[in-house]
C-alpha cells in the first residue's frame, strides 16, 4: 500500500486552515497538493497519486506538459489579457484548427470563460436564430451552474433547490435519457421506443410549442455516464427538427479525444447545430467555447446580446495554451491513443466488474469510464457510501478518484500509456477488494463532499 494516509503536521496545519478559511466542497480526508507531473500529483508531504480525474477532466496532456509550459512562460512574457473587442493570432488560429475538427459548416467560435457560460451563448444563439422559446434539455443532464445553464441542469441533488425563481420553469428537462441499466423494462429498443414517446409527449404537452432547441450531451456523464444507441440520439435529431429546433450538443465534459473519438458525438450518426467546449480543450485555462454554422452566427449577431465578449474570453495566453494542446492533441493521434487504450480498459474493468459484486454496471467509451456502485446487483440500489469507501482505499493505493453519489470516475489524462493504465486498474482493483472487506477508515466519509451534499434536507 503505497500511502498510509498519516499526514505531516504542515499538511495537517494547511488542512484546518483551508477548513476554516475557504469556503468550498472537500473529500475527506482534506489531501493539500502542491505539485504536478504527467498523470501524478503530489500532496505537500511528497506523496505521489494518478491523477483519475485529470483536474476537473481538463487535464488531457496532464500536469506541466513540458510544450505547455514553454508557451504560458512565452505568453507571460510577452501578453496576457487584452479587449475583447480586439484580437490575437492565438484566438484565431485556435478556432481554424478547431473548425478543421467539425464536420462542415460547424466552424465559427464564440469564446467564453467557462462550460456554463458557453452553454448560456448556446441558448442566446438558439433564441436568436429560431425567435423561439423553450429549450429542453435532458433528464440526468448537467450544463452548469450559472442561473439559465443551472435550469438547464437537472443531475439530482440538492443543487437547484432553494433557488425558486431564479432558475426556468422546470419543464426544460423533458427529455428522458435512454439510461438503459436503469430503466424500468430490460429491453434497450423498447426502452428507446418508450423514452422516445415520453420526451415527445413532454415536448409537446409543457412546453410553450416554440422550442428554440434541444440541448444535451450525447454521453450524458455527471448524471451516470449514459451511453445512448445510435438510434435514439438519431431520433433526437429527428424530434428537433419536427419542432424546428436546433440541436446542441454539450461537449465539455467529452472533447478532445478521451472517448476514442475527437468529439463524442462522432460515435453516433448524427450532427448538431451548436456544440459547446470546455474543460479539455482548455487544458486547465479559461478557454471555453461556442462553436455553429456561419448561417446561425449571422443569424444572431445582434440579438441576445451576441456575439458573447465578457472580460476574458479569446485572452491571449489561455488561447495560446488551448492551442498547443490542441496541436498535440492532432500531432500525437490521442484519439486513436484513447481508441486502442480504451478496448483494454474496457476488458480490464469488465474483469473488475465480475469479481466485484458492488460494481453493478461500468460505462463509458474510450478512456472516459463510470463504475455504478449498488449495494446488490438485483436490486441495483445505489451505493453512495462504498463509493466513498473505494475512494478513501484508492487514496491508499496512490490513486485520486473523484466519487459522486455512487458514480466512481475513471478519467485519466489521456496521455497515460499502456504501463500507465495497467498500474491503475491494479490499484483500483485492490482499492475495491479492501472496501468490499469494509477495511477500517479513520475518517468521517459521511462528511466527505458528496456523501454530504446526498444529506441535505432541505
Ligand atoms: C457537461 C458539462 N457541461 C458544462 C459544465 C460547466 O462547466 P464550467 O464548470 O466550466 O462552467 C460542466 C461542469 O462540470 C459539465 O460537466
């Protein structure tokens, strides 16, 4: 067992007083890191642990990618920040090589500074451009937490509550997410023929009928990584366009690469109108964004407060960083790297899955994966609190594994390699075993930040 927990006095010292002074969500036990390198980062005492969820899944190259740090050390040097109603070659030449990503005519870029505020710009284009109303999203799905983008948003929790008028009515999330191991009949096509009737039916039956779009990804992650059939996101292309609405697709937790294809949405016969970026395209920068049709861009300039400026957006340094990613991104074929690396992960954790009982089901593509924690395969409950237990065992192992609810997320950067990978899924197997053995922990997990948020009331 590589890390026993027991942490310095400075450690424990940087602990309370981050409790006492910072005012944000903490898994327990409260590890401070001080450093980065490649899929490791290190706590303040030296430990070292992988990286599982890549920062906030935005860490595609890893931490001080040498090529990154040579460009925010070039672009701090030479230019930061600058008015957002002038330019740069960065900002420019990052949405060309995007555009060359798309399928045509997806090509033209809004910049924004988060996910949630490009999903905002998304919803301004699709009032713009169809002078409509409603946009629906789906059930499960997550966009944000600005006040539209939250609306849209409808993970579960405690997240909207409380926030009464502030968020859209919540007809918004009709649509019913083709979550086949949860769905109330065992048949994936008759599930996709009954989903599909149902968000029909809400469509028609609360909205205002003047549905602006329909937005939502096309894994949906945070509400459990649901992978649709080709079919049913098909069908969702064809239920906008009967109601002439566009489609947009929120790509921020999915783009560039790490699911085996360069957009997630290429795993599926199907085109949006808008697509949305943010954290791996921005390599850990504020270098999100909005990306459409020349005909939709034009369509909306001067409405809704579009084009979207703000302070920040297309800034030079995070547009140049964004852009070395990207490069390597191509250079380096990571898609085809998470393509090959994902049909053995994919086998690894299936085996995982047998010899585990509380792993009830394991989804995703690519080397973006989800382990679903129940407390018995039948009944499939979900199991918040093992998924805690197998968080806190994988610190232990040397693993730092972001658990919500009974979601347990495998998200490497994407630049891990084959030894890389085969290390982890051997921790992660061994972390299992030891929850599952109900190891002792010395630690209140029900305080540890999503088992906590799970306990709200209110
Ligand atoms: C799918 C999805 N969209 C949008 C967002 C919001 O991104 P941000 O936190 O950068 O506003 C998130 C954040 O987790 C997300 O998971």
């Amino acid at each position: 067992m590589p890390n026993d927990l027991s942490f310095s006095n400075r450690h424990k010292d940087l602990a309370a007083r981050d409790k006492e002074y910072v005012l944000g969500w903490r898994f327990e036990p409260r590890i401070v890191f001080e450093r980065g390198e490649g899929t490791r980062l290190f706590d303040v005492d030296g430990n070292a642990y992988y990286d599982m969820s890549s920062g906030m899944m935005s860490l595609t190259l890893g931490h001080a990618h040498p090529e990154l740090v040579d460009t925010i050390k070039s672009m701090a040097e030479r230019f930061t920040h600058q008015s957002s109603w002038y330019t740069n070659p960065w900002a420019i030449e990052f949405a060309e090589l995007l555009a060359t990503t798309l399928p045509d005519p997806l090509k033209m870029t809004n910049f924004a500074v988060t996910g949630s505020e490009a999903n905002e710009i998304a919803m301004r284009m699709a009032l713009g451009a169809t002078d409509r109303f409603d946009i629906c999203s789906m059930v499960r799905g997550l966009h944000g937490g600005s006040l539209a983008a939250e609306s849209m948003t409808s993970v579960g929790g405690a997240r909207r509550r409380g926030l009464g008028p502030l968020t859209l009515p919540a007809k918004s999330n009709c649509i019913v997410p083709a979550f086949y191991y949860r769905a109330p009949v065992d048949d994936p096509d008759q599930w996709d023929e009954i989903s599909l009737k149902m968000t029909e039916e809400l469509i028609e039956y609360t909205t205002s009928q003047e549905v602006a779009a329909l937005m939502l990804e096309p894994i949906a992650v945070p509400g459990g990584m649901i992978v649709p059939s080709d079919k049913w996101l098909r069908s969702i292309r064809e239920i906008a366009d009967r109601w002439g609405a566009l489609l947009i697709f929120d790509e921020c937790q999915l783009a560039p690469a790490r699911t085996g294809k360069f957009w997630a949405f290429e795993h599926f016969s199907v085109v949006p109108d808008i697509v949305t970026f943010g954290k791996g395209l921005t390599a850990g920068f504020a270098n999100c964004g909005t990306v459409t049709t020349p005909e939709i861009a034009e369509k909306t300039r001067g409405t809704m407060g579009l084009p979207w400026a703000g302070t920040y957006p297309q800034d030079p340094l995070p547009c140049a960083v964004g852009l070395t990613q990207l490069q390597i991104v191509l250079r380096d074929d990571l898609t085809g790297h998470a393509a090959r690396e994902g049909v053995f992960i994919g086998e690894r954790l299936a085996e995982i899955q047998a010899k585990h009982d509380c792993v009830g089901d394991v989804r995703g593509k690519g080397l973006y994966r989800m382990l679903d924690i129940v407390t018995d395969r039948k009944t499939k409950t979900p199991d918040a609190e093992m998924g805690e237990r197998i968080r806190y065992h994988a610190l232990e192992e040397g693993l730092l594994l972001i658990a919500v609810k009974n979601y347990v997320r495998f998200c490497p950067p994407t630049i891990a390699t084959h030894d890389e990978l085969d290390d982890m899924l051997g921790r992660l197997d061994a972390a299992i075993t030891r929850a599952e053995e109900k190891h002792d922990i010395d630690i209140d997990i029900s305080a540890s930040s999503s088992l906590a948020a799970n306990s709200l009331t209110r």
